[in-house]
C-alpha cells in the first residue's frame, strides 16, 4: 500500500466576482456564517433563525403566502422544488429564452414524461404533454407569446424566468400573471435573478402560483445557503391531490421544517433534513440586511449603478443588448467580435471574474452584484478598458472614466 498523498492547504484568492452570480456576499454575511456556534440542527437558537428567516422571507418576497421558505442548497434546489408538482402527463407549456429557462424547460420535460417518454431518451425527453416556446437569444418573452400559447394549449401549468441571466432579458411577469389568471394555468416562476434586485411583490401577481429563487443574487448570501421558495394555496391543493415524486424537496415536507404545518405557522416545525447551523445564521443575517435596506432601496440602487456601467461600456463601443439592472449584456466593438472567451480567459486570469453568455451568439456578461458603489463600478469599468486595450482595441480611457464621473457627480449633486 503506497503513501496517502496530502496536497497542500488549499488557499483560494479574493476575486472579483462581476459575473452574472454567484454574487458578491456581504461581510456581514460572512462573519454570522464562521462565527455561528457548533450547533445541532434542532438548537432552539437554531429553529428561532428559520422562523425568523421565513417571517423576513415574506417581506422581501411581498407575499402573505404561509408556504414561504428557504430549501437548503443552490438556486437549482428551489427550483427542483417548485417544480416538484408537476407530475407525468401533466400539460405543461414552458417558455425558454436563454440557458437558464432552457434548462427550466428541460428540467419540465423531465418531471412530465412518462415513463416511457423518460426511458426513450433518458436525458432529453420529449413529452407529449409538454409544449416548449422558444424565443430567440436576446429576446424577452411577452405578454402576447405568452397569451397567444396558453390559449392554444389550455395547460395546468405554465413556467418561465421573470429574468433570463443568459441572455440579460427582463420577461413580462404581467403578462404571464394575466394569462395564467385567464387560462386556468397555475404559473411557475423562476425569480433566481429579480429577487432582492427588482423591486415587486410576488401577490401582484395572482396567476402565478410557484416562485423560486437563489440564495447568491439578490439576496446576497452564500451560494450554499437556502434557496427562497413561495407557493400559493392553490399549488399546494394541487399538491395534495398529485403528490410528487421526490422527498426532499417536497414542498409540504420542507415546510414543516421551518414551522409551516397544515397551512398554519406552528411554533415548532418537524425534522425533515439536516439544516447548517452556519446556513442559516448567514441567510438570516442576508434577509436583515435587505430588509435595512429595503427592496425598493436596493432596486434604485442597482438602476443606478448599471446606468453608468451601460453609459461606459457603450463608450467604449460595445453594444449592450440586456435590460436587467444587475447585469449588462454586450457585443464587443466590431474589430474584437468572435474573440469574446479569449478575453473572458484574459480577464479571469487576472481575477477579474466576469462572464460569456453560455448559448448562441456569444456575448459579454459584466455584473454588478452586491457591488452597488462608485469604487467598485470604476474598478470594474478601468479593468474592462484595460482588458480591450491588451487586445488591441485602442480606447481611451480618459474621456470614459470622465463620463463615468459626471455620472455620479450628477447624483451628488441632485441630493
């Protein structure tokens, strides 16, 4: 028998995260999270944070919901969650404009096959029940696509992004809302990217019935953490009657975790999995934060900030093509166009860490979370001229970091 081997300590840098998330966490975050005490999961300080957690959930989610909570994990856990109660058959029309609502949809044809479907291409099911509307790279999906489907196919359930990070497309959530209500479809959200960043409440929008986010964007936390989730009553009857094909991450049996049983907020909830004393010290102290600042406050933050990174990137004669306020999609001038990963590399190897889009035509991605200052936005834009000078593009970026000033000398002065 040879020698175990024992690699050095692993030492990872600082970096800065201007990518479309995970995002940059608060170090007030992070300081709840490595102080927290050794701690089993049914501490009584332990279930006091998850209550209190699930009571500031339903603020920054503007929902009186009573199923509303954090599933432990990433984004992709709350989402498996909302979509936990679609089962086989079920008619689902799905729409997909980026990545991440494709793998939304996929995750859909998965949960809806049969089980023949599934056993004919295990990885890529294509279910009878289960109507998939694409809408091409760096298009929003509307109102009007979204009334015009739900028409023809009359599902049970429609799904898509409020806020497609793959392509930095803000979707019509009223739309959507509208034609769920006039349908009968109950809508299925992923909010992974607006939650903590836009300012609305989910009960505006009466035709959606399922809402899942992330821990690491708007809300600023650990990307392992707790993903928010928030259903209706309405989902959850549904549930009741279909139930699902999953454990841990059955809505039902998740809730009572964090004292939600039988519809009721219950002093003491059930075991269901091993909650992180550390989790959920860091979530609860994200949620506080937020709620500080308040949604509405750290929406205009993030409109402000992305204004000026939009302004200085088109300076540099980049074209942006995204409509979210917490990340800025763009092309390249047209004398770098097709070198997109070669200076995404560049930049990350720098510790610069921003993104490309990950699905057809390539594009930039720059975020802007958690990063929500002047120092921050200039050091982002300065390493982005920087990055297009090393390839050639010739920009000078005296006149770019001047317009970014006036940018913020422009809100100094209006206070």
């Amino acid at each position: 028998m040879t020698d175990a081997t024992i690699f050095p300590q692993l030492e990872i840098p600082d970096t800065l995260a201007a990518g479309p998330g995970p995002g940059n966490t608060d170090l007030r975050v992070l300081q709840r999270f490595a102080s927290a005490g050794v701690a089993d999961h049914m501490q009584a300080d332990v279930l006091r944070g998850m209550i209190e957690a699930k009571l500031m959930l339903r603020q920054v989610m503007g929902t009186r919901n009573i199923h509303t909570f954090g599933v432990a994990g990433t984004g992709w856990s709350g989402l498996d969650t909302l979509f936990s109660a679609v089962m086989p058959g079920d008619k689902v029309v799905a729409f997909v404009n980026g990545t991440f609502s494709g793998i939304d949809g996929l995750t859909l044809r998965m949960k809806a096959a049969t089980a023949e479907e599934l056993a004919a291409a295990p990885l890529d099911p294509k279910p009878a029940s289960v109507v998939v509307v694409s809408v091409p790279h760096g298009q929003s999906v509307t109102g009007e696509i979204v009334e015009k489907a739900l028409a023809e196919h009359k599902p049970k359930w429609a799904a898509m992004a409020h806020w497609e990070t793959g392509s930095g497309r803000i979707n019509d959530i009223q739309g959507f809302s509208d034609a769920c209500e006039k349908h009968g479809a109950m809508g299925l959200v992923d909010a992974v990217s607006s939650l903590g960043v836009e300012d609305f409440s989910i009960d505006d929008y009466p035709g959606v019935a399922g809402w899942a986010s992330c821990p690491q964007k708007g809300i600023c936390c650990l990307p392992l953490t707790y993903a928010p989730v928030s259903f209706t009553d309405r989902y959850i009857d549904s549930l009741k009657k279909s139930g699902a094909r999953t454990f841990v991450h059955h809505p039902i049996l998740e809730a009572r975790h964090w004292g939600i049983i039988d519809g009721k907020d219950v002093e003491k909830g059930a075991y269901h999995r091993t909650h992180s004393a550390y989790a959920v010290a860091a979530f609860h102290e994200a949620l506080r934060i937020l709620l500080q600042q308040s949604v509405a406050g750290r929406a205009r933050s993030y409109a402000f900030h992305e204004a000026a990174l939009r302004d200085a990137v088109t300076a540099m004669g980049c074209k942006v093509t995204s409509n979210m306020t917490s990340l800025v999609v763009l092309n390249l001038p047209p004398a770098l166009a097709g070198r997109e990963a070669e200076l995404v590399a560049s930049c990350r190897a720098k510790g610069f860490g921003i993104w490309p889009t990950l699905s057809e035509p390539v594009q930039v991605r720059i975020g802007i979370l958690n990063l929500l200052n002047q120092r921050a936005i200039t050091d982002i834009v300065t390493r982005f001229a920087a990055a297009l000078n090393d390839m050639g593009a010739g920009i000078d970026t005296g006149p770019v970091l001047e317009g970014l000033q006036r940018h913020y000398d422009t809100a100094v002065a209006a206070e």
